[in-house]
C-alpha cells in the first residue's frame, strides 16, 4: 500500500502513514488501530498491562463498523487476573514466529474456530446451534454453488456457514471478494461472534445493525439474495409473536404452526430469493417433511414448484444433537437453461429425493462426543447426482437408484398426500425375500438342541418351542 502511495505521487511520510491509518478507508474491514497493536501492548510492563489492554478493546471499537460491536468492553479490568499472569500469555504469543503469520493467512480465524468448535463439543443442545460444522457447510455449498452474487444467512450464529463457504468458493477457484455476504442473528453474544469470526477473516459483510429476531426484526427488509444458506435451530419452539398473524412473507401461503418455527424459517427463506433464479440449501429436523400441521404449506409449495430436492442426512453429524436432518434445496428457476457452466433441463413439477442415512463409515476420532463426518468424495457424489438429475438429456422419470435416491413427479406426491419423506419414494431392497425361514429355523433349532444335549440344562421354554418345531430334547 505504501508503495502504491508513492506511485500515486504521495511521498511525504506523514502524509502516507496518516492515509494508511484512517480508519475511514477500511469499510467492512477490520482495522487496528495504533492504540491496539501488539508492538505497543508488547513492551507494556505487567502492572500495566490490563488497563492498557482495555484502552486497545475501546479503540478497536471506536475504529469503525467491522468490529463494533463484537468485544466486551472493560473486559481486562472486570476479571482482574494477576498482572503477571496476563504478561505471560502476552510473552508466549509474541513467539509465535512471523513467518508462520505470514505463511499460514487465516491463522488466527483457524484459532478462533478451533475454540468455537471446542464450545460446540462441549455444549448443550441450545449453546451449540451456533456451530455447523465444516463438512455439513461443503455439503450445502456444493449443491448451490454460491460463487458470485449476494449469500444470506437468516440465522447465521458465529458466522461459520460464511466462513466455510468462503473456502469452497477458493477451493473451486472463485473470488469470494465478488460474493456479497448478509446475515442476521438474534443472541447478541454470538451476534458479536459472528462480526469478530468475519472480521479476522477480512470477509466484507452485512449483519444488520444489532441482534435482532428475523421473524419480528427483519435487518435486511426489503432484500433478495441470489442464494442462501442456512442452519436454522431445529423445531425452534418460541418463535411466535402476535404481529407477525398477518406477515406477507406467508400472504400466498398460510400463517405456519406457532408452535413450531420450521416452516416459517422455510416460507422467510423463499421470500428473500430472487424471483427467477434464487436458489436456496438450508437444514431442517426431518420432522418437517410430513408435519400434519403443515400439510396445507407443504402442499402449496410443492404445487407453486419451489422445491427442487430433499436429501435425508445420516446421524451423528452435529456435536450437539445425533438426529437425523434434512437439506431442502429450493430453486425459484427449474425450467432449465445455462447455470455456472452446465446446461440444465426442464425439472418443473420434479423432486428428486436423496436418502444419505447409510453414510456413516466415517467416525471422527478424538472427539468427547460420537460424530461421524462426510468425506470430500461422498460430498462430490452426492452433487454429482443432484447435478446429473438436473442435466439436459435426463430422464427424470426413469432416474433412481434404489436406497439412494429417485425422481419423483408431482402426480406421485399428490398420490401420498404431497408428503416429502424419502421413504415413500425410494425403493427399498427386501434383501429378507430370498430366505428360506423354514431352513434357516430348522438349522437354529438344530444347533440349540445340541447346545441343551451337551450342557444337560432343563429350560422348559427353549424345550417346548423346539418341540413345536420338531425337535424333541432328552
């Protein structure tokens, strides 16, 4: 940068470095200001240290929106940790060498999220809805393929989905720099989680002014994205308030279960997506696909053909509940076309229908609570389907693979009561047809009577029923 000043014509040293440190030039980019950076905090002496510390946490917050917001202020002087204990830490992290900063870019965001994942594993179900983990985060990216335009997370937590997908969009080539993140949140702990998670990691992003609630304090009114991405909490009980009986996010719909926020969190998300190509991936509890309370939306949706697939995920994958969850895909544009590259047919009135609950060789090691991961080539096997279905020359009716997925047309779904359980759908293989249970029990018969001859026991239950099947035991 002070290169480029020069260039520029700017040479006068005073000049540049009073360019370089206003903080009006960093607009949704962390900038540090004089008072907060470690070749000052380095060489204050321990008895110090603590208040100096918390004159840094209030420059950082006086120095523009990217970190506003996200840190507790007074925080050193409140927990009144021993003075030398707080310039230990300072000394050990000043070894960290330089050269590893400068070699590894997202260090520090790497050793933000390793606490936050450390949280989530040792959390309860509530305090952990923050974390998604990485796997899970590929999964939905890889299926909507947010590469350019505008990413919304309506509930967002720690900012982890942005996160993440900012490193699939690097790892596929694209510039996350030309994808537009907003997102809200309502717990203001984990709302200022999320602007400091972003801002170590230079990602530009619009969270909204403050927590808020997205049902009853949309940030974002008025907004449609081109995708979104989301993990709302599973079977969010208390998210009802009287003003929102007549919200026009359900006006073409009807007012969701109060008792559940499923399909509100389903009908908020298909309001913020551009009418004609939106396309959306977010997780729900599998409950959601045959709620009786919701029958009427699920089958306006599915009539209005704004779903476009349903994929039931295997267990174990979250640290904080074992459940089985399901990713929907909505997409407001399935009548085919060009999309990133890939021509696409005509899917109105299709659902294709994923059932992924056998994936579950992959148990994470070292972990305190049982997880299992997805790996790279299941994550690039399951788009592949997904994006085979879509393709031009494929005959959505004929495209299944029995316990895996199918195709399935909207005379189907009418058929069974417009229900979006996998199971209905996907055939499933009877490998029990081809026994022969009269061998197979005569043989089981067989080996018990020989266990009681050669044992000598007197168990008149096991002796009565291997009489009924022939076999007498003396």
């Amino acid at each position: 940068m002070r290169k480029e000043c020069i260039k520029n014509g700017i040479e006068d040293e005073a000049t540049i470095e009073a360019f370089l440190n206003s903080p009006n030039r960093y607009q949704n980019i962390a900038f540090v200001p004089k008072a907060a950076r470690w070749s000052k905090l380095i060489n204050v002496p321990a008895s110090k240290l603590n208040v100096t510390l918390d004159d840094a946490l209030q420059a950082i917050d006086d120095s523009g929106d990217a970190l506003r917001g996200c840190i507790r202020l007074g925080l050193f002087s409140s927990i009144n940790l021993e003075a030398n204990v707080i310039k230990k830490v300072v000394d050990e992290i000043n070894k960290i060498s330089h050269k590893v900063f400068g070699e590894e870019k997202d260090l520090i965001g790497r050793v933000y999220e390793y606490f936050l994942k450390s949280f989530a594993v040792n959390a309860t179900k509530e305090d952990g809805e923050f974390y998604t983990p990485h796997d899970i985060v590929e999964l939905i990216a890889a299926f909507i393929e947010p590469f350019d335009g505008t990413l919304y997370d309506p509930c967002c937590g720690s900012g982890g989905m942005f996160v993440q997908c900012a490193k699939y969009v690097e790892a596929k080539k694209g510039d996350i720099k030309t994808v537009n993140v907003y997102g809200q949140e309502s717990d203001p702990a984990t709302y200022r989680l999320a602007k400091m998670n972003l801002a170590v990691r230079g990602i530009s992003h619009h969270l909204g002014e403050k927590n808020a609630s997205t049902f009853t304090n949309d940030m974002h009114k008025g907004l449609v994205f081109d995708y979104i991405m989301a993990n709302p909490p599973f079977n969010l009980k208390k998210w009802y308030d009287s003003t929102l009986s007549n919200d026009p996010r359900w006006t073409d719909y009807t007012l969701p279960p109060e008792s559940n926020a499923n399909y509100a969190w389903i009908l908020h998300i298909l309001s913020k997506l551009k009418a004609g190509k939106g396309v959306a991936g977010f997780l729900l509890a599998n409950g959601a696909l045959g709620d009786t309370d919701a029958q009427n939306i699920r089958k306006r949706l599915i009539e209005n053909d704004k779903i476009e697939a349903i994929i039931v995920l295997p267990r174990e994958l979250f640290y904080t509940t074992d459940i089985s969850v399901t990713l929907w895909i909505l997409n407001q544009n399935k009548k085919g076309g060009i999309w990133h590259g890939r021509k696409l047919r005509n899917r109105e009135n299709e659902i294709l229908f994923m059932d992924l609950r056998q994936w579950i060789e992959n148990p994470v090691k070292g972990e305190q609570k049982k997880k299992v991961e997805l790996k790279v080539e299941q994550i690039k096997h399951a788009s592949e389907i997904y994006f085979k279905w879509q393709a031009e020359d494929t005959d959505g009716t004929n495209y299944a693979i029995p316990e895996l997925y199918r195709s399935v047309g909207i005379k189907t779904l009418e058929e069974n009561d417009f229900s979006l359980i996998p199971s209905r759908y996907i055939e499933f293989v009877d490998r029990d047809s081809d026994i022969d249970y009269n061998k197979v029990l005569t043989a089981t018969a067989s080996i018990v009577s020989d266990l009681l001859k050669r044992q000598k026991k007197n168990d008149t239950t096991l002796r009565n029923a291997l009489k009924q099947l022939g076999y007498e035991c003396k």
